[in-house]
C-alpha cells in the first residue's frame, strides 16, 4: 500500500471535521496523481450511487505558490452536510476524485498550518471532468493549534488487549538507554538493578520488534542497556495475549519497537550526549532505492562515576540455640560500555509479498567492584575481620540473525508469513576477591576466584496464517518450533599472595548442559460486531522436551567425563485465552479478559554455578526447577471526558508452583571450605514455592490543557500473598501484605521549538516469601530545543538531583536467619544531548506489515513477548492529547 502514513494523516483528519469517533481510517492503494479516494465508512458515501465524473485540482500556498503536500480533500454533501467522498494531495499538490455522483457539491480542502478552504457550488455531471485548476490555501497559526488539540499524539494509547506508550515523546530519554523508557511505562515497574515487573510479577515477557534475543532471555536488564532511548518508538504492554503468542509470561508481554523506515531516499542521524554519570554515541541510516531498503546502525554507551555503599547485618541460628552474628560494609563503584550494531534489509518481491532480514550484535562490558569489603563476624568466642576487594566482571556478546516472509492476498486482513530465527548469547560471569592479611590490610594474602563461560543458544521457524471470514470475523492458527541449548561451565581457583592460580581441590569443575525443544500449536478466533462487541479466543497447544546432564571437568578443562542426567520429564499445557470488549456511548470502553500463562525457567535461575563473592551471603541456581502455570483475569473501564483519558483496571492473578528465590542457611559445610571464620553463609537460590496470589487496581489518566500542555500519571496498588508447601521446616513460610506504586509525568510544549519534560515515580516495599524489599523513587526533568530546519535537536536532562544518596532498605527472615540490609546509592545525574538528520525521505514506497515471530515463553529476571492486534479487530482510543481515533 503507497503512501500509508499521509491517508493515515488525511483520514484522521476528515473524521476529526465531521466527529466520525468510531469510523476506521482506511489505508489506500495507488499513488501519484490517480491514487484512489478515501471511502469513510459510516459516511454517506458507502451508500452512495457511483457515477463517471472526476473531479480535479492542485493546492498550493497562497503566499509562496508552492505545493502543499499531502493536503486533505472531502467532497461534501450540501444536504447532509457529510463528505461522501474523499483523497489526499501527492506531493505536488495535485488530487484527482474518480467516479463520482452527478450533483452539487461542496470541496472542503484541509491542512495542518492553513486555514479551511470551501469551495462551493462544485457541480458534477456525467458530461466529463471538471478541472478545479490551483485553489491556494492560507497559513493559519490559530487552526494549526487547533489541529495539534485533537491530533497530538497520545504519550500513553489503549487497545483492545494492550497499553502503548509512545517514547517518541519523552524528551527526558533522550541520551538514556531503555531502562529509562521502562521506568515511564504505566503498569511496569523498574528495581535498582534494571529488573522489570508487571503488576508486581517480574514473570514477563520482552521482546524486540516482535521477536526475542538470546540476551534477554540471559538478563533482561542487560538487554535493556544495550537499546538506545532514541531509537524506541513504543514500548506495548500486552496484559491478555491471544493464543497466537508463546504460553510464557505469567504476568504479560512487553513489545520493544524501534523507530525503523521504509520509505523512499537515504538519512543518516547522529546522536550523542555527555553527562556526568555516563555519554553515548549512536548513528543511524536508512536507504532506500526502487523496491529494497537498508539499515545500517550503532549504538555505544559508557558508564562511569557510579557509587554507592551497602551495609548488611544477619543472624543465623544454629543448632543448641548458637547464634552467628555477621556485620558487612563495602563501597561500591562500577563502569560498563554497552554496544550494539545493527543492519537491516529489506525487498518488495511484488506488490503482495516481501522479504525482510536483520543481523545484530550486542556486546557488553560490566565491571563492578567491592573496595574495602569488610566482614565482622561475632561468635560466642570473640570477633573475627575479614577484609577484601572484590572485582566482578560481567561479559556478554550476542548474534540475532532472522528472515521474515510475508504474503498478503486480495482479500483483505488474509496474510501468510513465515519466518526464521538464530540467536546465541555467550557470557563471562567471573570475579576475583584479594583477601588482605589481617596484620595491615594491605598485603594480599590470598586470592579466590570463579569463572562461569555460559552460553544460550536459539533456533526458532514459525508460520502463522490469517484470513477474514465474512466482514466481522477473523481466524488465524499456526504452528512454532523452538530449540534451545544452553550450556554453563564453571571453576573455581586460589592462588597464595599474588602468586598463580591452581584449581580449587575442595570444589572441582563442573558444566551444566540443557537443551530444550517445544513445539507448539494455535487457533484463535475473532469477532466484531455491529453493536461494539469485540471478541477475540484461542487456544494454544504447547510440549516440551528437556535433555539435561552434568559433565565433571577435570583441572578446569572443557570437556570432561560424562555425568549424571538429571532426568527432567517431558510435559504438555493447553493454554485457553478470551478477551471481550464493549464499545460505549460517550467513548468509554469495558473489557473483560482471561488468560492462563507458562513460565518456564531461564538460565539464570537455572545456572547451578556457586557464587561466593560475598563469602557470607552465596547464590546458585537450580537447574531441577519445573514450570510455573498461572490464570490472570482482569476487568478495565476506559472513558474519554473531553480531552481527559481514564482508565481502570481490576486485575487478579494466582500461580501455582511459583518459581522465586528462597533463602537458607548452609547445611553442606560449604562455608567452612570457603572461609573457615565466616560461618554459615545465607545461601539464595530458586525453588517452586506452593502459590502465589494478587489482586489490585491500575488506574492511570492524561490529558492535553491549553493545547501545549500534556499531564497525566496513575498508580497501582495490590495485594500480595505468598505461600511455600516445602516439607522442611526451615523453608516454611507464607507472606503477604500490600504493594503500592505511582508515576507522574508533564510536558509542555513551548513556542520556537523548545519544550520541557518532568517525569516522577515511586515504588513502595515489594513484598517477598521471606521478607521484603524496600521502596525506592526516580525523577527527571528536561529541556529540548529543535533547530529551525527540524533536522536537529539539543536538549538537557537532570536526574534524582536532591537525592545524595538515595537509601533503599530491605529485610527477610525464617525460623533459621535474619537479615536486614540498607544501600545507598549516589545516582543524581546531568546529561547534555544533540541530534541531528542528514537526507531526506519520501513516500513513494509501501509501508509493509513486519513478519511474525518471536519467543517469548523463558522465564527470568524479566520476559519476553509481543504481536500485531488484527485488522478484524476496531482498536481502542488513546490516552491524553484528545481522543485517538481507531488505526487501519
């Protein structure tokens, strides 16, 4: 389809002349001065007897005698006063109407920056064509503020089954990274450590222009550092997938998409920043000739001067009522560079069908250092000191490589597609502590240290097929097969002084491998009817297989003997969903949705590799771990009043065998074999709790004031209540208790290019099986100026600026331990930004539908997901900016 987004633009802007809020805008075929008129369902002109006149003409602007580009046109009913029908100008100004009625008409002629022109009295006969010649439009400062009031872009849009919000217009992200999009979006929630949640679950699925990446499925927070702000469009958080999407993500889908063109022509843009706390260099360019199109872009951050401190106080209660006593305090400071290069390619086959292909590499490089790590441990004999340094590096660099094919076919919503997909993430978790002498602590007297190589491997081909039944109807069904291999090797070394490392003779070598294969199934069903209803079910079908085994290394050496097979069984789930929504008079919409979901394990909870960095506080995985099922229901209320957006949503989510981390004491005397004075560590692992339960309310609003101020912001609160079925004693727990959370944003729209931009959030304590963990906020605020040509911009931006430190505390216990522990961190920040657009493009090429595809079914410390809602399906208004009307 040629030239989608200016019929986009023109239809949204007849509908908002003649208050058409329900019609859908069409997208036309055509181009060049013949291109087809705009038919508005709803109007007078589905009825209407087609006839043989045309009708032409060229707008221009009445001071320059330029063309006005892509102008609006509506050919008027003078007794009804409703266009029958209508087109948009091309590029030259110039518009032709085609088979039209005989009679007596109105031309209505429309722009952003102009005034309306009426032309009366246009009469048409079916003697030939009338030619209008230049009809000129005046600039109009007052109608083109008008316009901006009902057709600004929402910062927060609902659909059907989804909330979107544009990060397009967040000027404070400009120079950040994803995470600082994250922490904006309604219903998500962003910890200290860049782990994402959804209504209190970081069960979640992630996903990156609709398809997944081995680095997500390692750390989601990773992945997010590694996308640039500057290149996400929107950010879709899909409450209630349909059964097209993979079973995982208990608590939803989260969709990435990045700013990306098709169009006509060659851009390169640069964009940089520099801050206090990090800078950033990103270049982006597009080209496109005849029916092919590529992308070429990079993306580089660097973080550095990031501080902070930690205190840690823990009891552990031994057997005979002995009690160990242990006191930790260290600063902390860490630096990384994030990087990211991407190419992208595309070519139109022919009009109906085309191929899209990408390749991306992502590295990153993590240091974290501990300086003057200090350990007291009190027995029931004396104090005992343990002083080190600690330096952690965190490693990664990840290959995305995948095919898309598409074909569409003359009916119309009836697509094909397929598609192909590669990813492999390798990783390098190690540390190294220097344990200083306790004579001076100064002098190394030993060092430990643990290496961890892992690797996460995906293969994926889908295809999903959809076709119209009848006018109202849509059905689609598919199938997906997805392999997987993971790998994690590990050892562990000592050395005396800063003497070489030999192998640790207490903790031998050892690799974990772990293939997994599903194959999967759907059908999903939707219908629309003429009374608003909208109803969209499916099922899924989804087994598993899972191959898992040790191998024991020898002296560190890959390889190995063979080991044990841990004998993880094969399963099946039948995974329903149904969503339901009613159109209301006054714009409100009520939707009424359920879903069951799958969480299966990722290598991160998986990875059974000891991490002792902290001698008195040890985390492993576990790979024995089971998947998780959970049924979510929830029921929303939306409704525009003027340009005010409201919405509401009751929600209640329950999990059986929940997958979270549990805390014990050590029993295997693992402790001892590290440091023989620090006696029982806290070890922090992964195990399927019995149940987990929440219910609670979203609300969040916006609206435009003033036509150049945009406010809005929500909260959410719900209870959580969590149980564990374990039979030991110390591992029985349950808690509960509420969790509350609110954001604020504004953004003001200033004359001559400039704007500001606040944005704040707040998190209450998180509620734990054992414990809790505390509250913390983020805010910012900023200034952006645009350059006169529009092709550059430069802009400041601040960041938790009366906080120094800012303090999170946090708690947990059991019957065998308690702990409670405050980190200060010293986060305030201050970034300079510029971009600027080199080339130009235009809009003499079709807009194709991106394929299908994506994983979105690993659990970890955040998720995957995403999806296109059906053309069958009328989406909904968006929030703030006056009402959004219905996409096509």
């Amino acid at each position: 389809m040629k030239n989608s987004l200016p019929y986009f633009v023109a239809g949204t802007l007849l509908l908002t002349t003649y208050g058409v809020a329900q019609a859908q805008v069409p997208t036309l075929p055509g181009g060049g001065s013949q291109r087809p008129p705009v038919a508005i369902p709803g109007t007078a002109s589905d009825d209407a007897p087609r006839g043989n006149a045309k009708l032409t003409g060229t707008v221009v602007d009445s001071t320059t005698g330029k063309p006005v580009e892509f102008a609006s046109i509506a050919l008027i009913n003078t007794q009804t006063n409703k266009p029958i029908d209508g087109t948009v100008a091309d590029e030259k100004g110039q518009f032709t109407l085609n088979k039209l009625p005989q009679g007596e008409f109105q031309l209505l002629i429309s722009f952003v920056g102009y005034r309306n022109k009426t032309v009366s009295s246009v009469r048409l006969d079916r003697r030939g064509d009338v030619a209008l010649g230049s009809v000129k439009l005046a600039p109009d400062v007052r109608t083109l503020s008008e316009v901006q009031v009902v057709g600004q872009q929402a910062l927060v849009e609902e659909r059907v089954d989804r909330i979107v919000y544009n990060a397009d217009k967040d000027l404070t992200a400009k120079g950040g990274d994803a995470t600082d999009v994250m922490r904006k979006v309604p219903l998500l929630s962003v910890d200290l450590d860049g782990n994402v949640s959804l209504r209190g679950s970081s069960n979640v699925r992630v996903l990156i222009n609709n398809k997944p990446s081995t680095i997500v499925a390692s750390s989601v927070a990773d992945a997010l550092k590694q996308i640039p702000a500057d290149m996400i469009k929107t950010v879709e958080v899909i409450t209630s997938p349909s059964a097209k999407y993979d079973a995982e993500g208990s608590a939803g889908i989260i969709n990435i998409i990045t700013k990306k063109t098709t169009l006509q022509g060659f851009t390169l843009n640069v964009d940089s920043g520099v801050g206090n706390r990090g800078s950033n260099l990103g270049l982006n360019g597009n080209l496109r000739t005849g029916k092919m199109g590529f992308s070429l872009s990079g993306f580089g951050r660097a973080n550095y001067n990031v501080r902070g401190r930690f205190a840690n106080t823990q009891q552990v209660f031994g057997e005979n009522g002995r009690v160990s006593s242990t006191e930790q305090s260290a600063d902390t400071r860490s630096n990384g560079v994030f990087g990211q290069y991407t190419l992208g390619w595309d070519y139109d086959i022919s009009k109906t069908s085309a191929l899209t292909a990408s390749l991306r590499y992502g590295a990153r490089n993590q240091n974290q250092f501990q300086d003057n790590f200090l350990t007291k441990t009190n027995t029931a004999f004396f104090p005992t000191y343990n002083l080190r340094n600690v330096d952690t590096k965190d490693l990664s660099g990840t290959v995305d490589a995948n095919i898309d094919y598409t074909k569409t076919f003359a009916k119309p919503q009836q697509e094909f597609s397929i598609s192909g997909q590669y990813s492999r993430n390798n990783r390098n978790n190690d540390f190294t502590a220097d344990i200083l002498s306790g004579a001076d602590y100064s002098t190394i007297a030993s060092r430990q240290r643990n290496l961890n190589d892992s690797y996460n491997q995906e293969s994926t081909i889908r295809a999903d097929y959809q076709t119209p039944i009848g006018k109202n109807q849509l059905l689609e069904f598919g199938g997906k097969g997805i392999f997987r291999q993971v790998s994690s090797s590990f050892r562990y070394d000592l050395s005396q002084g800063t003497g070489g490392f030999v192998t640790d003779p207490n903790r031998p070598a050892n690799t974990l491998n772990y293939d997994q294969n599903i194959g999967a199934g759907y059908v999903s069903y939707t219908l629309t009817t003429k009374s608003k209803f909208t109803l969209k079910t499916g099922v899924r079908y989804e087994h598993t297989t899972i191959t898992a085994n040790y191998t024991r290394n020898q002296a560190g050496e890959q390889g190995g003997l063979a080991g044990q097979d841990l004998g993880i069984p094969s399963y099946s789930n039948i995974v329903p969903s149904i969503n339901l929504s009613k159109a209301l008079k006054g714009g409100k919409t009520i939707k009424l949705a359920y879903n069951r979901r799958l969480q299966r394990p990722g290598i991160q909870f998986l990875n059974p590799n000891v991490n002792a960095s902290n001698p008195a506080n040890i985390s492993k995985g576990n790979p024995l771990l089971s998947p998780e099922l959970t049924d979510n229901f929830e029921l929303s209320n939306s409704a525009y009043i003027k340009t005010v957006y409201v919405n509401a949503t009751l929600f209640y989510r329950r999990t059986n065998n929940s997958i979270t981390s549990v805390r014990t004491t050590d029993t295997s005397g693992l402790g001892q074999i590290l440091n023989p004075v620090l006696p029982l560590p806290i070890i922090t692992s992964f195990a399927n709790i019995g149940r987990e339960e929440a219910y609670g309310v979203n609300a969040f609003g916006n609206a435009t004031l003033f036509s150049k101020w945009q406010i809005g912001g929500g909260f959410d609160a719900f209870y959580a209540y969590l149980t564990n079925n374990s039979n030991l004693p110390s591992l029985q727990a349950t808690n509960s208790g509420w969790v509350v959370s609110g954001r604020i944003f504004t953004n003001l729209t200033i004359k001559n290019g400039w704007g500001l931009q606040g944005f704040g959030f707040v998190r209450g304590r998180q509620v734990q099986l054992q414990g809790y963990q505390g509250g913390f906020a983020f805010y910012s605020l900023g200034v952006k100026k645009d350059l006169k040509d529009k092709r550059g911009s430069f802009g400041i931006a601040a960041e938790n600026f009366f906080n120094n430190p800012f303090i999170v505390r946090s708690q947990s216990s059991s019957p065998i331990f308690a702990q409670s522990s405050v980190t200060s961190l010293y986060n305030a920040g201050i970034r300079a930004n510029f971009s600027y657009k080199i080339g130009k493009l235009s809009f003499d090429q079709p807009q194709r539908k991106q394929g299908k595809g994506g994983n979105d079914d690993i659990k970890d410390e955040g998720g995957d997901g995403g999806g296109q809602q059906p053309a069958a399906q009328p989406a909904q208004g968006g929030g703030g900016g006056g009402a959004r009307r219905p996409r096509s």
